[in-house]
C-alpha cells in the first residue's frame, strides 16, 4: 500500500502542475516554484523507502522487496518489476502549452478560451495567459512562434489572411485602428498587418489576402480607396502624402500613383479620387487645383518641360486636351490656362507649353492644326479674322507715338517741386501707428483730435496776434507754405439766400441747359497753384505701381473663376424662379451678366459745391487739364458723370452710355435720363481697375422742384452696384432736406458700405472742426437707421497745400485712411459680387413665396361657381383681412420688412392676374426636382462656399507667385549675367 500511496501523490502532483501554468505568472494559483518542492519531495520518498532508483536514462524501476509480503506479491513470489517513465516538468508544461494551454482537453485552436480563465478569447486582453498583455505579447497565442512569423497570431485556427479579425480583439479588421495588435495605431504602424513587413515592401498591407494592386481598400480601414482621404493609412492626407499607396516610391517616381495596377498613362483615374482626369480639378491628388499646380501630373517633370503635362500618354503636340481638363485646346477660353502653367494665354509666351516660343511655333495653340490653316491660331475661341490681340503690338507703336495733347486751359509757372505735407508737417510715432490700423485711424477719437488740433495751430493763432513779441513763432510762420493770393484761390462763398436762388434758376432755366455740350461739362478755368501738393502716397496706396500688376493678374484669374461659378449658379438657381413669377416686373433691381461681370463701382454722392468733382480730378490725375471735371462754388450742371477706363481721351453723352455693356441697364429710366448722363474715357491706372461714378449735387430748396426722370430710381441703380459710397459734405453745407432724407433712406441696409467726407476740412478753424464732424453725425445717423455711427473722413481731398492754422497731419492722416478704404473695397470685390448675388437670390425667393401664400388664400376660397377675379381682386385689395403677411412671417421665418408694401403687389397683379400663376409645388418636376429647394440650397450653401473658395485659390495664386520671385531672385543671384549682345 505504501508505493501504491506515493505513486498516487506523484500522480497528483503532475496534474496539479499540469492544471497550474496558466497561472505560473499569476497573481492567483500556484506558482512552478511552489509546485517543485512538492514534486522532488515526492521523490525522495520513493527513494528512502528503497521503491525507486533514478537512471540516467531518466527511468525509476520498483527493485524486489526487502521483506517478503505474500500479501503484495499476486505473482506468488516472483519478482515484480514495475517501470514508470517520467519526463521533466518544463518540457512537459510546454508540449501542453503548445497543444492545450489550459488543459481542457480542447486543442488551443479551437479553443474560445485558451488560457481558461473564464474570459473569451476575443474579450481577453492575455489570451495566453502568460501575464503580459496582447499588445505587448510577441506570442499572443502562446503558441512559441512570434507573431511576425505566425500565421494565425491569435490562434483561433483562421489564417491571417482570411481571418477578419487578425488580433483577436473582437474588432474586425476594417473597424480595428491596431489590425495586428501590436499596441501600435495602424497610421503609425510601419507594418500593418503584423506580417513582419515593412508596409513599403509589403504587397498585401492590411493583410487580407488581397494584393494592393487588386485590393479597394489598400489600407484595410472600411473605406474604399475612391472614397478614403489617406489612401495607404499612414496618417498622411493625400494630398499631403509623398508616397499616396504607400508602395516605397515617391509620387513622381511611381509609374501607378494610386496603386490599382493600372499605369499612370493608361489610368483613366491617376490619383484614385473617384473622379474621373477630365472632370478632376487637381488631377494627380497633391492638394493644388490644376491651374495652380507647376506639375499637373505629378511625374516630377515641371508642366513647361513636361512633353506630356496631363500624364495621359500622348504627346503634347499630339494632345487635343494639354492640361486634361476635358476642354479640347480650342475651346479653353482665354482667360484661362492651355498648358496650365499658372500663366494666362493671353499673357504666355509659350501658349500650348510645348517649349518652343509661340513666334516659332507652326501650332501656338497645340490643336494639331497648323497655323497657316487654323482659324484660331492661338486658341481663344475668336476666329482670327476678328481677334484684335494679333494686333496689341501694332496699336502699342501707335499709341507711343501719338502726340499728347497741349494744356492750354491756363498758364503753367514753373516752379520747384512742391514739399509733401508729410515733409512739411513730419508725421510722428502715432501717425505710424494709425497707418498700421486704418479703421482705427479713420475713426479718431475726440480727444485725439482735439489734441492734434491744439497742438499745431497754436503757434499759428499766436503768430496772427503777437507776431512782433515772440520770434520763434514768427520763423515757424515763415517756414510754412505761403497762401496764394486771395484773387486766384480763394472764391467767396455765397449767402444762403444767393444760394437758395442759384439752385431755383439753375432748375428753371431750361432752354440755358438745353443749349449745354458735353464738354461744356468737363470745362476747367482757372489758375494752377504754385505749390501743390504730392500725390505720391495715392499710387503707393492705391496699389497702382508696376510691382502690384503680376499679383493682380493672378487674383483676376481666379476672381474669373469665382465670376463663372456666381454665373452658374444664378442660371440653375435663382433664374427659374425669377422667370416664372416674373420678378422683373416688382423691381427695377436686376441681376445679370452686367452685374456680375462689371468693375468694381465707386460712388460718390452728396450735396452741390461739396467737392465731388475735384476728388475725382485729384484721385485720377486729371486736375488742370483741358478734360478736368469743372469744379467751383457755383453749382455744376445736374449730369451723372461717370468716369471710364480708355486708350484715348473721349467724352460721351447719354445715348453711347445707354449703348455700354455695363450701363446699359439704364434705358429702362428713358431719354430724361439719357440727356443727364455724361462719360468721361481717360488712360488712368485706378481707372483700370474701377469704375468712378458721381451723382448730381442734391439741392435742398424751400420749393421742390420736380425732375423729367426718375431721380431716386436712378440713384438706387447705382447703389445697388456700388461697392462703396462716399457720401461728401461741404463744412458750410450741413443742411438735411427731403431729397437727401430719400437719399439716405435708400441706403437703408447698406451702411457697412457708406462712409462719409468732410471735405474742405481746411477751410475750418481747427477749434470748430470737431463740431462740425459732431454736428453734421447727428444729422445724418439718424435718417439711416444704424445705431453705429457712419465712418467719417475729415480732411481736404485736392492738391491745394492746406490753408494756414489747419491741423495738416490730421488731415494727410484722415486722407490716408480713405485711400486705403478704397483700397480694401477693390480687394473685395469678388465678396461684394457674392453678396450682391445672395441678395438678389434672397429677393427673388420671398416673392416667389409671397406669390405662393396668395394663391393658396385664393384656392382656400375659391368656390365652383364663384367669380374667380372678384376673389382674387378682394384677396390683392384686402390682405390683411387674409392675414397673408404675418402668415408668411409665421411659417417661412421670413420678415415682414423685407417684403414689399402690398401696394406693390397690387400693382404687380393688375399686371399680372394672380389666377395665372402656379403654386410653388405645381412647379417641381420628377428628372429637375424642385426649383425652390435648389434656391434654398443656393442661398444657405453654394453662394457662401463661393468666398472661401476664392480664398483659397487667391492665397494659393499669391503664394505661387512669391515662390516664382523668390526663385527669380535666387537665379538672378546664383548666375552672373550674361553681357548683352550687339547687333
């Protein structure tokens, strides 16, 4: 019974070490350590009983007995001899690790729980059991091999290939953000799927036994390759990832960029995107639109040296789409790009990008067609026979040599070049300050103000009075600008009675206005000043220098653009609508090409003798011409002028301004307006990038005197096109009459547009300027309903030095901050566009929903036999009693103050019988949808996305351009020049 004992405890032993090495490093359970002494001690019983010897051989045979026992011996005495093997412990544990880690008796690979601690395999975070986590297990299976060389690294017998979850976390592949669970984030994982290579080398990334080049989610994260902004999953945007499939080569070595087996040649689709190359606006994904892009394609090569720009196989001169725009070369319009070399074909050398200059080329545009027997030579989409551009050259010459015209208005003294105001009055650390922040020097606090003028005509003041007691202020005296003499600069103003009877005859004498020529208009007499006053700060401010022209052509080019795009929108959009509830006939407020495709428009409005027409000659150089605006105390003839860009001098009446592109809307107002219209062409650098408008000076009579047109229809014309207002003061005319309260009334919504001149500034003592500025705020903020105050500019807008005693470093300060103003509106004339176009959008969907609510309050009450006109005439005369206005409001959100007055509708209706319209649901179709929601979706997203596109793309032109100098500079300074040629 003894060895029987003994062997039994042995036994137990094994298994209970067999049981326990999943828990050897454990906190619970025992550990190898604790189950040895137990095993040797077994041993050494059978050993001291004389039962067991130990061979090398690692066997233990039972020896006879040292006494006789009849009653253990079944074989009657013979000697018995039992043989038990025993392995060690360690390879023991590990043939069942290896096997069956817990000893349940089911193989590991088809074990769902392999350590047997109660926790599923694909919920266990140690499914081996070994006491070190799967995401820092190098075995996570605990099957001896290393996961990199294992097939199956969790062990659920799937290989890794076909298994769905490869890590066995219960998180299928494409959800997993550790597909091999190796504690590394797929995005930073240099190999993906735990395969032990590297992604770059690795055929089969995400390890799902599909190859990259076959595979539609490369990176294995659930998002198809078209669709998944990191294409290889390397946490690189696309458009920022040099290596876009993550195949070890850099985009402009990989001869298949988007890793889907096709070459970049035969890929109907080169960066995976989706989009097809001809509808693809940044063809090879690299984050940079076509047109922007130096390397279209992405093969490295740049687009001016590449013999393949769009990357499609064919040769450039074989190529009838060279940029791969899905445009044939033909067609490409001119403001746009063939080659798609950042350079406008108008202004490219080398129009089709084929290297060869387009002087020597026999086919400047690329179309496969000769010159000699293309109809467009270059491409532009103008028959040759009527492109002018052929001859820009000739007319050059022409131009160059053409004679200036002689000024023989009055005598011109020669005298010394004149000191800047900026020398004369040396402007301190503020006034740089106030450059620097323009809205904060044009809105000059009183107490500044107040400051600057204390300051500067104090000595001026006490040099009047004492100039014999104090010498020092005598030579500051003599050091200023001397005044011209009274006979030729100064004109007295007139009384308000002499005023108020120059206006009533200038309106009733007729046959005296009749009788006036358009020239009559633009006639200047008078004196030129000795000292007149630089006018270099405007062109620096104004931007007009040669050094400005390559960045503005780049925005023009995108402005171009964004103009297509507002275009596009208002034909799908906004027209539809437009047309089929007749909102031509409600409002004079119009929205077409002219309106979209016009220069930015300056307006400038106010009071007669307030000085528009010399800002005007001062802003555009045409003081002291022969061709000057007549300016003057006396009131001008009431004409609109309006000032235009020309190669030649030429004045124009009302009929060749009727007959214009942009002003041609002005028809509609009749021949009384014409006859008021007046234009003046001229070779000005502002004029080039803007048209100048001036509206009669407004007279505030006691008797109203009633106009041959309509007047404030007329203004409201140019308010709504205008992308800035000046509305200019003269000190000594403060008066607010009802003509300027109408004035003011219709730019009601339009006050972040309207700023306001206090012109003359000069000619006020300094001590009163500042009540002036406060007297003439309160007169005007309250008839335009804005709680801000306007944005006022004091200052005197002429090349006249300023008047002794005035506080001219305030003044130049003001005068600064309102070119820069005028600057900035330049600059934002694409967002005024946009605006402008959202406005007009928003206008055209209130009618169109005003329309709907009065024909559904006429079906609502509309009976079988009841007279159809007498219920819609009583709806259109009554609606109030139908509550048609607030039921709009209610249900539309939309307010009661941007609908029209019902007697706007009522004379809309007489036009147009309400019955003939349909309702707004009457107007959706199955194939086109609805053309309210289309307007709806307009107005909330496509108009505003519109500005930040052209952001986009202008900081990106801007930014190419800088580069291109900076390159340009480099070179310049890297090669020495060569020395010139001689002839």
């Amino acid at each position: 019974m003894g060895r029987l004992t003994i062997w039994f405890l042995l036994g137990l032993t094994l298994i209970a070490v067999s049981n326990n090495v999943g828990f050897a490093n454990a906190e619970v359970g025992p550990s190898e350590s604790e189950c040895r002494p137990y095993i040797e001690k077994a041993i050494k019983g059978l050993k001291t009983d004389g039962v067991t010897r130990k061979h090398d051989s690692g066997e233990l045979q039972s020896d006879q007995p040292s006494r006789d026992d009849d009653d253990d011996d079944d074989d009657g005495g013979q000697d018995e001899k039992e043989t038990v093997e025993i392995t060690d412990v360690d390879s023991t544990e590990d043939a069942n690790s290896a096997n069956d880690i817990d000893g349940d008796g089911i193989p590991d690979d088809e074990d769902d729980d392999i350590d047997g601690d109660g926790i599923p395999n694909d919920e266990d975070d140690d499914i081996d059991g070994d006491g070190i986590p799967n995401d820092k297990d190098d075995d996570i299976d605990g099957d001896g091999i290393p996961n990199e060389d294992d097939d199956d690294i969790d062990g659920d017998g799937i290989p890794n290939e076909q298994d769905d979850d490869i890590d066995g976390d219960g998180v299928p592949n494409e959800q997993d953000d550790d597909i091999d669970g190796d504690g590394i984030p797929n995005d930073e994982d240099d190999d993906i799927d735990g395969d032990g290579i590297p992604n770059h080398k690795d055929d089969d990334i995400d390890g799902d036994g599909i190859s990259n080049q076959k595979d539609k989610d490369i990176d294995g994260d659930g998002i198809p390759n078209q669709e998944d902004n990191d294409l290889d999953g390397d946490g690189l945007p696309n458009e920022k990832d040099g290596d876009l499939d993550g195949d070890g080569k850099a985009n402009h070595e990989d001869d298949d960029l988007d890793g889907d087996g096709t070459l970049n040649h035969e890929d109907s689709d080169i960066d995976g995107d989706g989009l097809p190359n001809e509808k693809d606006e940044d063809l090879d994904g690299d984050g940079k639109a076509n047109h922007e892009d130096e390397d279209i394609d992405g093969d490295g090569t740049l687009n001016h040296e590449d013999s393949d720009i769009d990357g499609d196989g064919v040769h450039n001169d074989e190529d009838h789409d060279v940029d791969g725009d899905g445009l044939t070369n033909s067609e490409e319009p001119q403001s746009l790009d063939i080659d798609g070399d950042g350079v406008p074909n108008a202004l490219d050398d080398d129009i089709d990008g084929d290297s060869k200059v387009n002087e020597k080329d026999e086919d400047m545009d690329g179309d496969g067609i000769l010159n000699e027997h293309d109809n467009d030579m270059d491409g532009d989409g103008i028959p040759n026979e009527h492109d002018d551009s052929h001859e820009a050259d000739d007319e050059e010459e022409e131009v160059k040599k053409r004679s200036k015209r002689e000024v023989d208005a009055a005598p011109i003294v020669d005298v010394e070049a004149p000191a800047s105001p900026a020398e004369e009055f040396p402007i301190e650390e503020e006034a740089v300050e106030v450059e620097a922040e323009p809205e904060v020097e044009a809105a000059v606090s009183e107490e500044e103000q107040e400051e600057a003028v204390n300051d500067e005509p104090a000595h001026a003041v006490e040099a009047e009075k004492e100039v014999e007691e104090d010498k020092s202020v005598e030579k500051t005296v003599e050091t200023e600008v001397p005044a011209p003499e009274e006979s030729e600069e100064k004109v007295a103003e007139p009384e308000e009675a002499k005023a108020e009877e120059t206006a009533v005859s200038a309106e009733d004498d007729d046959d005296e206005e009749d009788d006036t020529k358009p020239e009559d208009e633009l006639l200047w007499e008078g004196a030129i000043p000795r000292n007149r006053r630089s006018r270099q700060h405007i062109t620096e401010l104004l931007q007009l220098d040669e050094e400005f022209n390559a960045r503005e052509k780049a925005t023009d080019n995108v402005a171009e653009i964004i103009l297509r795009d507002i275009k596009k929108i208002y034909e799908n959009a906004v027209k539809p609508l437009e047309t089929v509830y007749k909102y031509r006939d409600l409002s004079n407020r119009h929205f077409s090409d002219p309106e979209i495709f016009s220069k930015p428009l300056i307006l400038f409005m106010g009071p007669w003798s307030g000085g528009k027409s010399s800002i005007l000659n001062y802003l555009t150089d045409n003081e002291y011409t022969p061709n000057s605006l007549r300016t003057g105390a006396e009131p001008s003839p009431a004409y609109f002028n309006i000032l235009m860009w020309g190669n030649e001098t030429e004045v124009l009446d009302g009929t060749q301004l009727a007959a214009d592109y942009t002003f041609a809307g002005l028809q509609k107002f009749g021949q009384g307006l014409e006859e008021r219209l007046r234009g003046l062409k001229m070779k000005s650098k502002l004029l080039e990038k803007v048209n100048i408008v001036e509206i009669p000076g407004i007279l505030e009579v006691r008797k109203q005197v009633s106009r041959v047109f309509p007047f404030n229809d007329a203004c409201q014309w140019f308010i709504d096109r205008a992308d800035i207002i000046f509305l200019v003061y003269d000190p000594a005319k403060l008066d607010v009459g009802p003509e300027t309260e109408a004035i003011l009334d219709q730019l009601k919504g339009r006050e972040y547009q309207t700023r306001i001149i206090l012109n003359k500034a000069d000619t006020v003592k300094p001590e009163e300027l500042l009540r002036v500025q406060g007297a003439l705020i309160w007169n005007i903020s309250p008839l335009m309903s804005s709680a801000q105050p306007p944005l006022m500019y004091t200052t005197s807008l002429w090349t006249h030095p300023y008047q002794d005693g005035a506080p001219a470093r305030l003044l130049l300060a003001q005068e600064r901050a309102f070119l820069r103003d005028l600057r900035t509106a330049i600059d934002k004339r694409i967002e005024h566009k946009i605006a402008s176009a959202r406005r007009f959008a928003v206008r055209v969907r209130n009618h169109a929903k005003m329309v709907d609510c009065y024909l559904n309050t006429y079906y609502n009450h509309k009976t079988l036999f009841g007279n159809k006109k007498r219920i819609a005439d009583d709806i259109i005369d009554h609606p109030q009693n139908y509550h048609i206005y607030e039921g709009l409001s209610t249900l539309t959100n939309i307010s009661r103050y941007d609908l029209p007055d019902p007697e706007v509708y009522r004379d809309f209706f007489r036009l147009n019988p309400l019955y003939e319209f349909k309702k707004l649901q009457e107007t959706c179709t199955y194939f086109r949808g609805c053309p309210i929601t289309k307007l709806d979706l307009a107005i909330a997203y496509e108009l505003p996305e519109l500005a930040g596109k052209y952001k986009k793309m202008s900081d990106a032109a801007l930014a190419s351009i800088e580069a291109q100098s900076e390159s340009g500079s480099e070179t310049a300074h890297a090669v020495p020049a060569e020395p010139k040629k001689t002839r």
